[in-house]
C-alpha cells in the first residue's frame, strides 16, 4: 500500500498543473533568478527584440512607417512594403505558412518559440521579473516580504513595484497603439489637449490595466491556462522532438551528497531541487516534458552549475528528445519533419514569387462590351473601353492615358482628370480616337499607357 502511495504521489504531477491546489486555488510562484550561459543569451536576445519593438514606430520608409499594422483602416506596411486589401491573398499565404512553421519548428525544437521570442515571456521575465528581483531581492527574500506584516518597508516596495509595473505596461500599450495607428498619430494624440481624445484615453487605460494584469498577477497563467499554442504542443510534439529534457539514464536514482558517502550506486542528480526552484511556472523536469514548460532554460542553467561544482559534466538537463536520452542517438528530421519542410519551402517560393512580380499599381483595360465602333467627323472612328486602376500604395495620384504605338486621341468619359486614391480603386469609361487612314486592318493593336 505504501509503495503505491508513493508512486500515486510521483505522478500526481499529471494530473493537475503546478500552480493550482486540489481545491482550486492558486499557488504563486517564487522563481529563483536564473543565471548561466543561456540565461545570457536569452538576455541578449531580448534586447535586440525590444529595441525592434519600441525602435520600429520611428522607423520610415518613403514617408510611411517601417511596420504598421492598421487594421481598422485594412492598411498594413511589412519592412516598408505598403499592403491593403487587394493583397489579402499574399496576406492568408503569408499566415498559413507562420502556422507551418510554427508547426516545424515545435515539432523539431519544441516550444523554442516561447522561451526565447514570445513577447509574453520576454516581458514577464526579462522585464517585469528583473524590476521585481531588484526592488523585493530573490525568491526567499519575496517570500519573507509577502509574509511580514505591512510597514514602511513592506509598502514603499509594494507600492514603487506596482507603480512602475503600470507605468511600464503604460508605454506598452502605447507602443502597440503605434502599430495599429501610426506612431506620427499617436503623437498628435498625445500632444494634444487630454480633453480631445478621452475616448482613446479611456481605452488606452483598459489596455494598459489588462498588460498590467497580465504581469503583475496572473504571469504564467497566459501560458497554462489562456494561450492556445501550449495546449497544441502537446500533440505536435513526438518522440523526436528536441526540448528542454532531464537526462534520467544519466541521473537516475538520485541521491544528495553525504559526507564520507559513497556515490558508486548514485546517478548525477543530487536532488539539489534547483531546476524546480528557478523554473517560472512551478513544475519539476525531472518529471518530462510538461504542459506548463515553456523552455525558458533556467532550469538548465542552475543545474549546469551544480555540474560544475560537484566536477560532473554538463548536460543532466539539456536540449534533448526523448529519443535521444534512450537511444544516444540525436534524429531530427523525421517523416513529419521533412514533410512540413517540404510544405514550407513550397509556401516561401510561392510568396517569394508573388511578391517579386507585385507591382505597385494594377491596370486593367476593356473594351465596353455590347458596344461597336462609330463613326466621328473629320474621318475617324472611335471605339468605347472601361479602365480600371488598383492603387496599392498610400499616395493618391492622378492618371492619364495616353496611346503610344499610333497617332490618335484618348477622351476620357465624364472626367477631365482622374484620380486614384490612396488603396483605392478608380474605374472610368473613355474613347479612343483613330484617324480611319490609320487603321490597315480589321484588327488594330493599340498600346496605352
């Protein structure tokens, strides 16, 4: 009975997430901070992607900005290439093979994705933790603020915390603003009296009160619970898959260290709990792969120095696939693996060459069905056609046809000049004019321009 106690508790782990109790109620977390080589990296790494984040608003490219995202208005610039509607195709292209990808590469490397790019994790922990390491100290020293009664001290950590954490979501929310409508309108907008804009105050607000709960309270429950990439994992991944895994043929049994004790019938895990310790979603990887990991690698980083200080090598936690813990043998592309490949590549191409053959305007001329040529004075004849001109630019511009192969003469119905506007389309109706001498033929090619 005992012994199936002990293995109903071992694997209690599957069914509940780390940090819920039996009776529903929630367990904070109180991350160790992280240190090592991965950690470093993945600092390096953020900082590049903030800079982008908060850089790229101010970035032009022929007077428009370098990234926007314009939904309300379907304007839309990726690295200064202007798009609206009429490329909703390139833009469905464009998703469906960032779904593929995202497919590839979790199948592959796990959710490298949300350990080392998503704007979640590198906010929460690149961020918000660093702000909360430096005003309340590590974990234990959390710990012990959380639990001591409310003073001076208590209430100016607290209350500095929670003041620059808004702050911080505050410019967040603007930031994203600026994708959405122009960074040179949200400066008008915050230029301007707060009386003019109180609509797009009040929803500015809501949007900062929503990041600043998001990081300040619920943290890796937009993991766990809301975001649906880490529920798909779960039958994305296979055998083969390469995530942050716990050697156990190398570490199994473990066993802390005694002094004047031998090891021979140990494995190298020391049962230190550090990996559970600095992990910011609560869970143990000595358990396998789990739900709640996002790889973040701090468990791999505090295990690698204990490593180092009991003269073991590296490694006990690593990038790794189950199948290369069992096998010692590291097999990435597999069937399904070159299979999304394939279908990537496919997608690239076909993007790659629709974008190279995308011009900046579309012309479309027709002759006006049902109608025949007539007869015009002074000898000459016309014929009637429908123009239609696609603007895919965010500049206006006035258009006039003219013939290049043949004398002759374009009259344009109803309109002395027109004009295209912005992702617009114009469609007009003119003459064309030929002097009969001109015409050799019962078919005449004309060139426009």
């Amino acid at each position: 009975m005992k012994d199936r106690d002990l293995e109903n508790n071992q694997n209690a782990f599957r069914d509940q997430i780390s940090t819920v109790t039996d009776e529903g109620k929630r367990v904070w977390i109180y991350p160790k901070k992280p240190s090592g080589r991965f950690y470093n990296a993945r600092t390096i790494v953020s900082i590049f992607l903030l800079a982008f984040l908060f850089g790229a608003p101010f970035l032009k490219v022929n007077g428009h900005q370098f990234m926007l995202f314009n939904v309300i208005e379907r304007k839309f610039i990726l690295f200064g290439i202007p798009f609206g509607p009429h490329d909703f195709h390139l833009f469905g292209l464009a998703m469906i093979a960032i779904i593929v990808s995202i497919f590839l590469f979790t199948v592959v490397y796990g959710r490298i994705f949300c350990g080392w790019i998503c704007p979640q994790t590198i906010f929460m922990e690149m961020v918000f933790r660093k702000i909360e390491y430096w005003i309340e100290g590590d974990a234990n020293k959390q710990r012990a603020l959380d639990k001591m009664p409310m003073n001076v001290e208590k209430f100016i950590k607290k209350t500095s915390k929670q003041i620059i954490f808004f702050i911080i979501s505050f410019i967040i929310a603007n930031f994203f603003l600026s994708y959405i409508i122009g960074m040179d309108q949200l400066i008008v907008i915050v230029t301007d009296p707060i009386t003019a804009h109180l609509g797009g105050l009040f929803a500015i607000t809501v949007f900062s009160g929503i990041f600043y709960w998001v990081f300040s309270y619920f943290r890796e429950q937009a993991c766990t619970i809301v975001c649906p990439y880490g529920r798909l994992q779960g039958v994305m991944l296979d055998q083969n898959s390469i995530v942050i895994a716990y050697d156990n043929v190398r570490g199994e049994p473990r066993g802390k260290i005694r002094k004047n004790k031998s090891r021979d019938d140990k494995g190298d895990c020391i049962d230190c709990n550090l990996c559970v310790d600095v992990c910011p979603t609560g869970i143990d990887i000595r358990h396998g792969t789990q739900l709640e990991c996002v790889n973040c690698t701090a468990c791999i980083d505090a295990c690698d120095n204990v490593m180092d200080k009991i003269n073991k090598p590296r490694g006990l936690i690593r990038y790794a696939s189950k199948n290369e813990i069992d096998t010692q043998i590291r097999k990435i592309f597999t069937p399904r693996a070159l299979g999304y490949t394939f279908v990537l590549i496919l997608l690239l191409g076909l993007i790659s060459f629709l974008l190279i053959n995308r011009t900046e305007v579309e012309l479309t001329i027709l002759r006006t069905p049902g109608i025949l040529f007539q007869e015009q004075p002074n000898n000459k004849i016309s014929n009637l056609y429908d123009v239609k001109i696609i603007n895919k630019t965010f500049d206006e511009f006035p258009v006039t046809l003219k013939l290049e192969n043949i004398d002759g003469e374009i009259i344009l119905i109803g309109n002395e000049n027109l004009l295209v506007e912005s992702q617009g389309i114009a469609e007009a109706k003119f003459l064309v004019i030929l002097s009969k001498d001109d015409i050799k033929t019962m078919k005449t090619p004309i060139d426009i321009s």
